[in-house]
C-alpha cells in the first residue's frame, strides 16, 4: 500500500501521532520509537499502526472525490436478540479496551452494533489500507464480466511497457492470487523508496513508471537461485494490484478510480461522497486508498456477500475470489490465514470459511461463506486481531443456527 495519502513530512510531524498511540495501547515499546522512525509504514513494536491523521485524513487534493448512489442501498438497525446479547457484550468490552475506533455487526443489511470512539463519527471517512486491494479485486471482476479482462490474459497483452518483463509474462490470475512471481518488494510490502515516493507525489513519475522499473519487474529468486514462475508462490506485495490498477485503466479505457466509483461503490449504494486515491496521472493506488464512511463500508460489505450468494458471472467471480486460490505457506504476512483468494484472504485459524478484507494498522472487514454475520473494524494499532477473529468466529457461529427475524426499522 503507497504512501500517498501522507501529509507528514518530517519525522517530527509522523512520530507525533504515533508516540500518542504509544503512550495509551503499548508503553512498553517506546524504546522501540527510532525502529518507527525508519519504517515506510508507521508500526509499534511489531505491530503495524494507523495514527488517527492516517485512518481518518481525507487523502490528497489529486485524489478523486465520488458521487453518491441514485438508489442508496438500505441499512436497517436492530436491536440484538437474546440469543446475540453475550456476543455484542463481548464486543463492547474488546471495543472499550482496544485501539478500534469503530467496529460493527452485521447480519445481512442489518446493524445490531456498532460504536465509535473519537475523534472517528459518523462524519468521518476511514481510509481503507489495504482493505483496498478486496476493492480492486471486485473491480477486476466487474472488468471480467464485461469482457474486457480475462483471468488468463497475460498482463503484457493490456499493458504495453511491460512486454518482454517477468511482470508482462505474468496473468491477471497471477496477479490476483498475489503469485506475479516478481521481487518480494519492501519489509511492509510497499514497492517504492523515498525518492520515488516524492517524485509521485509531485507528478514527476506515475505508477507504470513504478511498474516499469527492472527491480520491481523482474523474477524474484527463490532459496535454489532459480527465478520463480507466475502463479507458482503466493507472495504479499503492492506489485500485483498495482499492476491491476493500471491493467484496469487500458482496459477499460477509464482511470481506476472513476471506474471503481461507477463498477462498485455507487453499485454498492454509498450514501455519502467517497475518496479514491490516485497518482497525478489517474492510475490507481490499487493496492490499498480508498475512503468511505463507515456506514459505506457496511454497505460494501453487504454489496459483497449479496454477490457472492448470487447468481451469474460476478457471483461466479466473488465466489471464486473469496475461495483459496493459492496457499499462504510461508506466511510471511497473514499469520492468521492460511489461504488467500483474489486480493482477499481466507481460511481464517479462528473460522475456516470466512474471508477477509485486512488492512494495515488493524481495519478488517469478515464474512464467511455459510451465513451472512459480517463484522467491520477500524482501528489504531493491529495488536488485537486474536480476539477481533475471535469475536467473528463467535458472531458467525450465531448464523449457523437460524434465528427468528426480529421487527426493525429501516434508517431509510
């Protein structure tokens, strides 16, 4: 996920927020404070962080800022059932004591919790992390769908510059399945270094310059020496939906983010205006920068499963996308998951069949395939995420067993 969406410039200005977020949820790893420093993403100790002027900062001014839906799509709140009280105590309490700055639970369109804490509100955006790349993912299946992407497309037949790169030989599944087989990118798997990232920023390069260059294009070297081969090893890196992003905009012949905001954010009902990010140029920061208000993030959620319980070529896609494609067997990122499907993880330690949206810092978005419980987090500090998995298995596990449909009022 890029650095676009910074507004710091100094150590001084970053560290700000971050030794706040020290002080109240991990003190002990102050002395950690120069490893903060260095890092291209803000992390504590060996968690990752999102600082509130990261989470909920509405991007760069050369950022695309969406329409609203014609037709927004309905949330309905709800009082929990018996049967649902301990769960959302149970929620209540991991909210109050954790770094989450809103979280909520969903059965179906319907909110039976939801809190914030501030400076988050109902009026805030919450910037997506990689939470993004599931977005992108929904993207390139609508893309599919329409025939203009096809799963065994090699990249280097939508996008030109990178004919005759390890990169261009890869497929559009490859890259979905984060399997390119391309460099490992940096420790937080972003793909550009400081100087890079200035030169983004002021539009003196853009995103296939990025792509373009042969560190970023080039095979990865497995342990023997031997270059790794696309679709082969699962490897978590802004490459792949980087890549994605740009493949979107020859393909489609629209920039990602107004293809995005047509294909899937007004398609999922947003009622308030959203944030995509983008580099001077319109290519996409596909990997992960999106903003939307939190109960657009509820409808997204919904949007999603209403698919991928659906019919059709893009309930094909969401299925596949939210099924083990490739599996995490080195894990170095995803602990928690030993699958991943298109821009999505799976296989959840905690509840095997769900699939998850995950995002840097702690923001998550859970479904499972059996029932339609979802649960939406945003948050500070990723040192949670145990019991955030936790509380999804318990809350899933409640649509296992059919409940009797409570009277609700719909907000619309």
């Amino acid at each position: 996920m890029q650095k676009d969406f910074m507004k710091f410039d100094t150590q001084r200005t970053l560290l700000f927020p971050i030794l706040q977020m020290l002080k109240k949820w991990a003190p002990s790893a102050l002395a950690l404070l120069p490893l903060v420093a260095a890092a291209q993403l803000p992390s504590i100790g060996k968690f990752t962080a999102a600082p509130d002027e990261w989470l909920l900062s509405n991007g760069q001014a050369w950022h695309h800022q969406t329409g609203t839906a014609a037709a927004v799509s309905p949330l309905i709140y709800r009082a929990p059932l018996d049967a649902e009280k301990a769960v959302v105590d149970k929620a209540q309490r991991l909210f109050e004591r954790s770094s989450a700055k809103s979280m909520a639970l969903l059965d179906g369109n319907q909110i039976v919790w939801m809190a914030y804490k501030p400076p988050a509100s109902s009026s805030k955006r919450f910037s997506s992390f990689s939470i993004g790349k599931t977005v992108t993912a929904m993207a390139v299946g609508k893309a599919i769908c329409e025939g203009k992407l096809s799963l065994h497309q090699p990249v280097s037949q939508v996008i030109p510059e990178l004919s005759g790169t390890d990169l261009g030989a890869a497929t559009i599944q490859d890259l979905l399945k984060m399997s390119s087989g391309t460099w490992q990118g940096n420790p937080d798997s972003t793909i550009v270094n400081a100087e890079q990232d200035q030169r983004l920023r002021s539009g003196a390069m853009n995103y296939l310059d990025v792509l373009a260059t042969q560190k970023v294009n080039s095979a990865e070297r497995d342990f023997s020496g031997l270059a790794r081969k696309p679709g082969d090893y699962f490897m978590y890196r802004s490459t792949d939906p980087l890549t994605l992003g740009v493949a979107l905009n020859k393909a489609t012949g629209t920039p990602y983010a107004q293809y995005v905001e047509r294909e899937v954010l007004l398609a999922a009902g947003i009622e308030k205006s959203a944030i995509i990010g983008q580099d001077r140029v319109g290519y996409g920061a596909s990997d992960g920068n999106v903003r939307l208000h939190l109960e657009d993030w509820l409808r997204f959620a919904v949007w999603v499963k209403s698919h991928e319980s659906g019919t059709g070529c893009f309930s094909d896609y969401v299925r596949q996308a939210s099924a083990r494609q490739i599996p995490n067997v080195a894990k170095k990122s995803g602990l928690a998951f030993d699958g991943y499907g298109y821009l999505t993880w799976t296989d959840n330690l905690q509840r095997r069949d769900s699939y998850w949206a995950v995002g840097h810092g702690g923001q998550r978005i859970g479904w499972n395939h059996a029932n339609a419980r979802m649960l939406v987090a945003f948050s500070n500090v990723e040192n949670y995420m145990p019991a955030l998995y936790e509380l999804y298995a318990d809350w899933a596990a409640l649509g296992d067993v059919p409940t009797p449909k409570p009277n609700a009022l719909s907000k619309e």
